[in-house]
C-alpha cells in the first residue's frame, strides 16, 4: 500500500487535535508515497440544527484548501499530496459542491446519513429494518452513479448493524456491487472500521463486513483500502493495513495502488 486517499483533520470536531502537517509526517513515517486529505463536506446548511461533531464548518472551507494547498508545496518531492472531500449525497447541496468542485483534486462517496446530517435524520449506521437497508442501498446506487465520486468509501456501512448474511443482505449487497463494477468504481475497504470492531465491536456484521467482500470479489469489484485516518496512530499502525492487503488478495479482489485519474 502506497497511498491513502481517506484523511480527516482536526476540521471535522472528532478527530486528533493536531496540525495538518502531522498526518503527513506520519503518512510518510508509514512509507506511502501517497496522502489525500478527504475531510467531511462543509454543506451550506440553512439553519444550526447539523451534527456539530460530523464535518468542518461551511466557514472552513477557504482555510482548508488553502492549508492543503500550502502542504502540497511544503512537502513536493518526499510525498504526493491531493486536496478533496468526503461527501455524503444530498441532492438539495449538490450545486455547492459542483460550484467548489474545481479547486478540488477529487471527492469519495461517504454515506452517512439518509438526507442530512441535520437532528433527527437516523444514522445508516444503525439500519436495523429491510426499508432500512434498501433505502441506504438506493442511496448508494444513485450517488455511484451520479458521476460525482472518484470511490466509494465504506460501501458497507449501512450493513453495520444489521444480524446476518440473509436474502435482504444479499440482494442489497450485490445491488451495489454489480452497480460499481458497471461504473467502474473502486469500493473501499476501510480500516477504521477494523479498529472500531477491536475496540468496542460493531451491533451487527459491521464494516468492513466480510461478507460483503466477498460478494465484490464474485462481482469483480476493484478495492482501495482507505484509512480513514482520523487519529494518527492510524497511518502509524500497519497491522489492519497488512491484514486488509492479505485478506482482499486471498479474495482475488483486484486492489488498486493508487487512483485513476489522479496518478
């Protein structure tokens, strides 16, 4: 593994209260080559009902680019640094986002909530009911296909909660799949997910959730495994990211080093 391009910083209210500079070192310090900041989108709400502790403030987001932009120049020749966002797919926002788009390098896929993140939307992390699951599926498939997204960080997600590998798992799970392989669009194994299982573990099948791995490799999914670095010791520790590479590979699953496109 040579490059993250999943990375949050301090910008998002739960993440290490450290300077941008210090993800770098320690990507560097892991040996990749490669280091995208993915920090969740700054939607221009309309009200001051949001989660609070989900993303950066819509104020951030000059300061960001530019602080991002000051690193590329800062460490050009000992590693390759790329500016994007994290985005959830909410219609209603999408005009910001096509209006930013171009001071961007890249955007992934992060879905986490239904319609927004504003009080009293339910967190498809804890998609209990097939409505559930199916609605978390359609949101996914639409946001695929909307052309928007360079991957599709944690595509299980919505699978976290729920019990078992049934007939609703199935066809929603290969729904997406055969969706990515169609489009063309990495799925990203996500090695945050590992560490939140050997931490508190997950209600469910959990993410990255194995089952569902194994459905892309039958589909013929490309993967990239994305830290999802919120805290440094996540580029510091190679454990999850060695067993990810050993596990996908005994899947036959097709890993990308680095992203179309941007290499």
């Amino acid at each position: 593994m040579i490059a993250n391009y999943h990375t949050h910083t301090v910008r998002c209210h739960h993440a290490d209260k450290v300077e941008d500079a210090a993800f770098v070192e320690a990507a560097i310090g892991a040996g990749l080559q490669v280091l995208g900041f993915s920090e969740h989108a700054p939607w221009p709400y309309e009200t001051d009902t949001w989660y609070k502790d989900a993303r950066m403030d819509h104020a951030q987001f000059d300061e960001y680019v530019s602080a991002v932009r000051r690193l590329q120049k800062q460490y050009e020749g000992k590693i390759r640094i790329y500016l994007g966002l994290e985005c959830e797919y909410y219609p209603k926002y999408l005009p910001w986002l096509s209006s930013v788009r171009d001071r961007l390098d890249y955007v992934i896929l992060g879905n986490h909530w239904p319609e927004t993140d504003e009080f009293g939307a339910k967190y498809m992390y804890y998609s209990t009911t097939p409505e559930e699951l199916e609605r978390y599926t359609k949101i996914q498939v639409e946001a695929m296909e909307s052309g928007l997204f360079c991957y599709a960080a944690h595509p299980d997600f919505g699978f976290s909660s729920w019990q078992k590998a049934d007939e609703v798992f199935e066809t929603c799970a290969r729904t997406i799949c055969k969706a990515a392989k169609r489009l063309e669009m990495p799925l990203e194994y996500n090695l945050y997910g590992l560490e939140k299982a050997d931490l508190r573990g997950h209600p469910g099948l959990g993410y990255p959730c194995a089952e569902f791995w194994e459905i892309a490799a039958e589909e013929g999914c490309d993967a990239v495994i994305g830290y999802d670095a919120h805290y440094l010791r996540h580029l510091q520790n190679t454990k999850y990211r060695d067993g990810a590479e050993k596990f996908l590979h005994g899947l036959g699953l097709n890993v990308l080093e680095t992203l179309p496109g941007l290499e």
